[in-house]
C-alpha cells in the first residue's frame, strides 16, 4: 500500500504503458500460434470436459462396485493460501475445523451423506478424507474439494486404503498433459516455473466420494 | 430536545467479500482469552443462514429485545424486573455453549511426540473447555457460503416471509444468490442488554454512546445475554463475567479506527458521529410496528442545524465532536442519502449500526421450460436433468430491482421488518449511482434516462459523484471521522487519577481467576 | 464454647476482606451456559426451598413469640411442620441434583472448585441433619422457638448459655455445629453471592447511561481541570 493505494497487478503495463512480455507486446486473447490453431485452442472458449471414462482415474476404482463418479475440482481456499495458514487454529475454527469436501445437495441425498459426515474421496491415484460440507451453491454432478487440505490435523485414517492415513488434494489428482504445452520457444510461450508450463487441468479429475464407514484417528 | 452524540457505524453490504479478516482482528485482540473463546464479538454470516448462534434471529426461541403491549409500552421479552428476577436462579432463555459452538484446539503435540509407526500421526481436535477429545459439530461460521444449506440456509428464520415456491427458487442453482451480514454490537440507542442487567453493571457512555459493562460490578447473572436481541452479549464461563465489543473505545480514543473496521479488508465499514435527540427514545421505541424505522431515524438530528448546534452545545456537546458530525460519513449514508437501514429494527432497540443491503446480481432470470431447449444444444454439452432455463437476455444493463435473485421481501425481514418500499430505496439508489457513473464513463446510455433514474430516486449529479466517491475511492479519514476524545482528558474518563496516584499502571490491577 | 464467636468474626472479617482485595470474584460462578437443563432442575427447587427453611429459621429466631403463638393450634402447628419439611425435601432433592451434575458434567468439573465441593458438601450434610430433626425430634419450630431462640439470643448479648444447647440431642447438636462452620467459610465460597443479590435492580430506570466527563464543566474554560470525579468504576 503506498499512498492509500493498495498493490494491483499491471498497473506499470497500464500506467507508464511498458509493453506486455508478449510477442506483440500487447496483451493476447487470441493465440496464433499453430499448435493451438491446430487444436482449437486460439480463443479462451468454453469447452465441455470430456465424459469421466476419457480421464481414465477410475478404472480400477468402478470395478470393486456400485458408486457414484463426480467431477471433483480443487480450485483456491478461502482460509489459507495454498498450503500456508491451513493448520492455522484460527483458520481451521473459521473453515470447519478442517477443509470439507463440498457435494451438491441432491449429490448427497442419493450418497446417504449427511452435511458434516466424514467422507473418502478416492480415485485409481489416491485418496483424500474430509468432512461433507453439503450446499445448495455446488451443481450436480461436482464436488470442491479447496487446494491443499492438511491431512495430519484433524484428520481420521482412510478406510477404503485399509486404515492407512490419506494424502491431501494432491493424491487424486495428476497432471493430463495438454498437447499445446508443448510447444515452447514462441514469444510468451516459453517455459517458465510456475508461469508457463502444464498447468490447471489437473485440477479437473473425477472422484468417488464415500461416506466413511468408520472413524479412526 | 436533550441533544446527544452517538459514534454510529455504517456497512456497506456490496462490498462485504467474507474474508472474515474483521473477526480475526477482533478475536486476536479481545477474545483470545480462556472463557472467551467461543466468543466472536465481530463475525460474519451467510445470509441467507442461521448465523451464530444459531438461529439467534428467532425470538420465540431466545426471546430478546423488547416487545410493544397494547397499550404502546414495550416489555422485555425474556428478561427485565418481574421476569429477571423470577428466573434469575436459572434463566430459561440463556442460550447454552451448544448454541454457539464447542472451542476446541488440536492436540498439535502428538505430530511431535507420537511414537514411532508405520503411519503418520495426527492432531485430534480436542475441547477448549475440558481438554478432551471432541467431534467438531459446529463453528463461528459453520454455515458460511451455504456450507450445510439443507440444515442452515433452508432454517433461516427471514425466509418465513417468502412463500415455498420462492423460498425453493433461492436454492436453485442457476438463481442461487448469497451475501456476508458482518455483525458487532449495534451500541444501542434502547439497549436491551443494560435495561436487562440486575446488577446494572452494564451502561451507555453519554459522550459517544458506547455500550460497555462494567466487569468489576457484573455478577454473572446472564439477562443482558437473554435481553440482547443480536446475541452480542457473551458470558465468559471461566470469570463468570459477561462480555461485549467495546467499539475498540481504548482505540478509539487515542483517534484509531475499531480493529474490525481497521483491518477491514472489502473496506466496507464507515465509523462516524451522529447527533441524536435522546428526549424521544422512548416514543421511537414504542412506535407502532410499521413506523418503527422511520422513528428510528427521525432521531437523528441534523448537525448543521444552528437550533440542534446550540442545543448540542448546551448539553457540553464538545466543538470538536459537532464538527465530526458535520463531517460524518454515516449522517450521509443514513440521513442524507437514506441508503442505509437498521438490521432488524423490529426488535426495537434502536440499533446503531446500518447497513446499506446488497444490490445482489440481478440480470438473469429462470423460468422453467418443457425440455424442448435441451434438444437444441449440442449433443456434446453435458446436461442435467433439469429444466429450468436460465436466461441471460434483459433489455436493462442491470436489470430491475424487482428481478433480484434475492426477493426484495427477504431482504425487507432483514432490514425493514417487512417493509418492502424502504428496502427498495436504497437498492435503487444504488442501482441509480450505477447507472450515472455508467453514463459517465462508458456513455452508452442516454443522458436523460441519467437524469430521470437520479430524479426518481432523489439524488442529483452531485449526490450520486458523491456516494460513488464514498463507496469507491474512499480514503481512511473519509471513511472514519472520530472525534477527538481530548486525549488530555482521556485518563480521567477511565479514572480519576488521583486514585492511583504513587502507584504504577492504572485500572484493573486484580487477574480475573477464581479461586472460591 | 467460642465457636459461634469464632464464626462470626471469620464471617464479618472474611467477607469485608473478600469484597476489598477481590470484589471482582463477589458472585457465583455459573456454569448454565455449560449446562443448563440438569441446572433448572437441581438450583430451581435448592434455591427456593432454601429461602423459605432459611427464612423459617430466621424467624424463629427473631420472633420466637409469634412462632409459638402461631403453633398453639395443632392444624397450624401441622402445617408449618409439613410445609417446612416439603421445602427442606425440596433443597435436599436440588442439592443432590447439584452435586451430581458438577460431579457428572465434564464441563461444569472444569469450573468446579474444591471450595463449591466442600460447601455443596456442607450444605448437604446440614440438610440431611435438618431434615433427620425434623422427623425424629418433632415440632422443631416450637422446640426452636422456646429452647433455641434463647440460646442464640444469649450469643448476641455476648452471655452465652449453652445450657439448653448441651441437653439437646447429638444430631441437633452437630446441626448447630455446622451451621456455624458454614458461617464461618461463608467469604470463602461462593455463597457470597447472596450479599450481592440484586434488589436495587427494582428501583432503578431501565436504562443507564454514565457521563466520564461533566458535561456543563467541560465547556467552560474555568472548570475543565476541576477534579471532578467521574461516575463510573
Ligand atoms: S446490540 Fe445487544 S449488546 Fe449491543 S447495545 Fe444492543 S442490546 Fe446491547
Ligand atoms: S473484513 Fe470487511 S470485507 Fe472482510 S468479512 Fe469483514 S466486513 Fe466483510
């Protein structure tokens, strides 16, 4: 904060008009590079995710039987930032006491699972335990689980591994390689840690979420 | 005309994004403490929601505030002399640490001194009371962004306004809306809480209006935690006291803003001086239900008026504190521009603190369909078996208010007791500035339509560059005008100093323990 | 027998001591917000029922004439009895609940001391007594009156005579015996909060408000600095 005003990004780029680090120095909506032309990808488009079966997280997973598969997304918490402040006590009695696994209200009327049931949330990767958080704001279909849950605090063992301690958000979730991450060398898109290389889409992943079938710390 | 000064708060509810950093600062300051950990003198809500304690909007259960009789003189609901004292060997009302929440912690020491295993240890929550281990059943903020709505959110007590096919529709997704409702103590015009106190240990500061109790003549008797309609009166279970915010008044007097609204990050919060006429509290009480809002503000008195300054100054109305009210944000939110209302005036309390309601997205719209648009789509979109359709498409930029995703009738239980137009104002004023600054900036809409919407709503150019200056721009001396408590004076309004005269520090010197 | 001497200095002392050094801790610590149900029906029938056997006492001893004018008709003389004895049942019954819900209650253990279970303790014991008397020695509210009244009549005037004291049978004796002990740590529990019990509550406005500073002085140039003393704390 300098001056009453408080850091916003770009503003050098807005303000004293240096240009983007892009190759037209400008900033892109449309990307012209050919890989992406080639793959649909030139504009910031919706694109409906493909069905569950295409990922492939859950072929070993549905054969041992009955469940329900959802879309499960891991997006930014609102109690800590990634994994900084989660096992914060202040933060965990203002989150619940731990990060929730959040189900639709019809989703977790067909599951059996009461809000504030303890909950495994697996996939053929690996497997996370929560609580349901269930809520009217989460579409059918999906369920939220917010980046980087602390698996050692407050935690119960995860049943469905044979009463082994579960992993975090990263356990179910893996990277799906995007062709057009792979093309590099082309103005913006060259590799840079954390700012350009395979990104977000392992966010999207499909899970099995199941009530818990006992508590053990 | 017996001429007070108040220090009000305003909260702008638009700009509220839930952060929670307000309860933070507060809890971090006053309530880090054994007895008050439960204790969240600022926390935060979901609407709609339960809140904390849960339900506390509903007085048939804890039956706080006061309520009219026939005759047009207000009772107590569950507390005061005849009823105070009768249950004062237990009171029915008080609500129990199960309303609130368990405190726990977690055993962070077993990661460290677990014995060796095959397996990673963890923390167990454990209580805050007993030191045992606890299921966690409920928090601050257990219903926050909807978290649990089929419990919560669908048990609010405002949604008995709505009829069940409205009530539905706020839980659909596509029309699913939800705003925070930060809460403190509303500091009180017609405290309930100080006229509950047997003990009366609890009173309102004449300066500035702040409603404190007083801890060394509380006797933990508990009826200002039954008579506070807002629950904002804590019992510490381990000094036996009762607790409230205290509007930061250590601060406030050395010219800082409340922790709260300090560290308040959407920058929601406006702290300012109103002039009011206390002679006629009691009528603004006891006004009839419908009139009661409009009483409420007829209280506040305008502090340009030489009759009300020399009235003020006759009282020993301090200069300086005049010219804050002159230059009070919260006079122009509530009284100048009549954007802000009192939550739940129907509690006649006359509470302190407004808030201007959400303007809450209001351009889509859902109707149901027969399913014949689904066929249209692309048979590759994924689709749920629903049908109802959710509409973009308006002829207004921002559509109408009537449109809101939230009914303007719950918002009218919130802020009005029911009282639809009055909640409309507001919204449309801000609806109005929107539209002005829309013109002004982007220019894509007609100049005359600018001017009619200013016109309906009663605001001219100028108001309305001045409310989006308020609400935007901003800075920290704009958005708190405290008056000054003339520091020199300021030892003496805790203490006499000669009290402690030849010995060091000054006030409570005795450890709130008990030992018998 | 310099018991009853010994009692009320300790009572005198000890509560004018307890209110100056740590009149902060002058109430009773609840722990309704802990628990509330068991409370309603343990503290509701202890603490009516002890106001009444406290007052019956009370006046037996101040007017011990009226009591037994009142009990030379044998039908009033029944009905004090009975009425006394209900209420005695009525503290026993609130006592036992009382000491069990602190005994039972993980939460209400956590604010117990050991003083609230020696004075529970006490209390129970001494309304154990009570009630004994009052079935096996019967018509204690005339035999209060005549033998009894005197004798704490003469501790007032400073004479004591125990003699109508040392005739009386053991359970009445260890009766009187306790309740000067209860006297005497009275400071020391949290019974002190009957001190405090809030009657001004009846006459005052229902609401309050404090000016810290003189309103009319704070004005005026002359008297700003004038040691006014501020109305609160
Ligand atoms: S909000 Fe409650 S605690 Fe605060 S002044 Fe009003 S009645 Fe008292
Ligand atoms: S700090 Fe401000 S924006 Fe954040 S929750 Fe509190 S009132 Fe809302």
């Amino acid at each position: 904060m300098t001056d009453g005003r408080a850091y916003a990004a770009y503003t050098y780029n807005v303000e004293r008009l240096v240009p983007w680090r892009t190759l037209t120095g400008r900033q892109h909506f449309y990307l012209d590079h050919e890989l992406y032309l080639a793959y649909g990808e030139y504009l910031p488009t919706y694109k409906p995710s493909p069905r569950p079966e295409a990922y492939g997280d859950l072929r070993e997973t549905l054969k041992s039987g009955e469940a329900m598969a959802l879309n499960c997304l891991t997006p930014h918490g609102k109690w800590h930032i990634h994994s900084t402040y989660m096992e914060n006590h202040r933060m965990l009695t203002l989150s619940r006491g731990c990060e929730p696994c959040w189900l639709s209200e019809a989703d977790a009327a067909k599951l059996g699972i009461q809000d504030n049931d303890w909950v495994e949330v697996y996939n053929d990767h690996g497997v996370y335990c929560a609580r349901a958080a269930v809520s009217s704001r989460i579409p059918r279909g999906v369920c939220i689980v917010y980046h980087v849950p602390e698996r050692t605090v407050g935690i119960p063992k995860s049943q469905v591994r044979g009463n082994r301690r579960a992993g975090g958000h990263n356990s179910f979730t893996r990277i799906h390689l995007k062709p057009n991450y792979l093309c590099g060398g082309y103005g913006q898109f060259s590799y840079h840690f954390n700012y350009w290389g395979p990104i977000a889409p392992q966010r999207d992943t499909h899970v099995i979420v199941k009530k818990m079938t006992k508590v053990i710390f | 005309m017996d001429v007070r000064a108040q220090i009000s708060m305003v909260f702008h509810l638009d700009k509220c994004i839930g952060c929670h950093t307000c309860s933070v600062a507060c809890k971090n300051i006053w309530t880090d403490r054994k007895g008050a950990e439960y204790q969240w003198w600022n926390n935060v809500e979901t609407k709609p929601g339960t809140g904390y304690p849960g339900k506390w909007e509903d007085q048939e259960i804890y039956k706080g505030g006061w309520e009219r009789e026939g005759a047009g003189s207000i009772q107590l609901k569950g507390a005061g002399k005849a009823k105070g004292l009768a249950n004062i060997f237990h009171n029915p009302h008080l609500p129990s640490v199960e309303d609130y929440y368990e405190p726990f912690t977690y055993n962070y020491l077993n990661l460290i001194e677990a014995p060796p295993g095959d397996d990673q240890p963890t923390a167990r929550p454990v209580s805050l009371i007993t030191g045992k281990p606890i299921d966690v059943k409920m928090g601050p903020n257990w219903d926050d962004d909807l978290g649990g709505s089929p419990d919560y959110a669908r048990n609010d007590p405002n949604l008995e306004a709505l009829t069940p096919a409205e009530r539905e529709a706020m839980f659909q997704l596509e029309r699913m809306a939800f705003f925070y409702l930060p809460r403190i103590c509303n500091h009180c015009l017609n405290p309930g809480c100080v006229a509950s106190c047997p003990s009366g240990a609890i009173y309102k500061r004449g300066e500035d209006g702040i409603v404190l109790i007083n801890q060394k003549v509380c006797r933990a008797w508990r009826m200002c935690v039954t008579a506070c309609p807002y629950k904002k009166s804590y019992y510490n279970w381990h000094s036996g006291k009762s607790e409230k915010c205290l509007l930061c008044y250590p601060r406030l007097e050395a010219g800082h803003a409340p922790a709260c609204m300090h560290s308040c990050v959407g920058r929601i919060r406006y702290l300012g001086v109103l002039l009011y006429d206390a002679d006629r509290i009691q009528r603004a009480a006891s006004a009839p239900d419908g009139e009661i809002t409009r009483a409420h503000l007829d209280l506040i008195l305008d502090p340009f008026d030489d009759q009300v300054i020399a009235a003020a100054q006759r009282n020993g109305v301090p200069d300086s504190t005049l010219k804050s009210a002159q230059n009070s944000p919260t006079y122009k939110f509530v009284k100048q521009w009549g954007m802000a209302l009192p939550l739940h005036p129907e509690f006649r309390t006359l509470p302190m603190l407004f808030y201007v309601p959400p303007l809450l997205p209001v351009m889509a719209s859902v109707t149901q369909t027969d399913g014949a648009q689904k066929e249209r789509l692309n048979p590759i979109a994924k689709t749920w078996t629903d049908d109802w359709l959710y509409d973009t498409s308006t002829e207004e930029l921002w559509g109408t208010i009537e449109q809101a995703r939230f009914p303007l009738k719950y918002l009218a239980s919130l802020f009005s007791g029911g009282d639809e137009k009055a909640v409309a104002q507001p919204l449309k004023k801000l609806m109005a500035v929107r539209i002005y600054r829309r013109w002004k900036t982007v220019g894509d809409i007609d100049e005359s339509r600018v001017d009619e919407v200013l016109k309906d709503t009663g605001l001219s150019r100028d108001s309305a560059e001045a409310v989006y200056y308020l609400t935007a721009l901003a800075k920290f001396q704009d958005r708190f005008v405290i008056p000054p408590a003339h520091r020199e004076q300021a030892l003496e309004m805790l203490e006499f100093t000669g009290d402690t005269r030849g010995s060091q520090g000054f006030g409570f010197l005795e450890r709130p323990e008990r030992g018998a | 027998m310099a018991l009853p001497y010994v009692a009320a200095i300790l009572f005198l002392v000890g509560t004018i001591q307890r209110y100056r050094a740590t009149g902060f801790k002058v109430s009773s610590l609840s722990s309704q917000f802990l628990e509330g149900r068991r409370l309603f029906w343990a503290s509701v029938p202890f603490h009516f029922g002890i106001l009444v056997v406290f007052a019956g006492h009370l006046v037996a001893f101040l007017v011990p004439s009226g009591i037994l004018a009142w009990n030379s008709n044998p039908v009033r003389l029944l009905v004090l009895q009975i009425t006394a004895w209900a209420f005695g049942l009525s503290v026993l019954v609130g006592l036992v609940g009382l000491l069990a819900r602190r005994l039972t209650e993980p939460r209400v253990r956590m604010v117990t001391t050991p003083m609230d279970l020696v004075i529970e303790i006490l209390l129970l014991v001494q309304t154990g007594l009570g009630l004994y008397i009052g079935y096996a020695h019967r018509w204690g509210s005339s035999w209060f009156a005549a033998d009894l009244s005197p004798y704490l009549w003469s501790l007032v005037k400073l004479d004591p005579q125990i003699t109508a004291v040392s005739a009386m049978p053991h359970v009445i004796q260890l009766h009187i015996v306790n309740a000067f002990v209860i006297f005497a740590i009275f400071p020391f529990t949290r019974l002190v909060h009957i001190l405090v019990a809030p009657f001004h509550y009846l006459n005052r406005p229902y609401q309050r408000v404090i000016w810290n500073w003189d309103r009319a002085a704070i004005r005026s140039p002359k008297t700003a600095w004038s040691a006014t003393r501020p109305r609160n704390n």
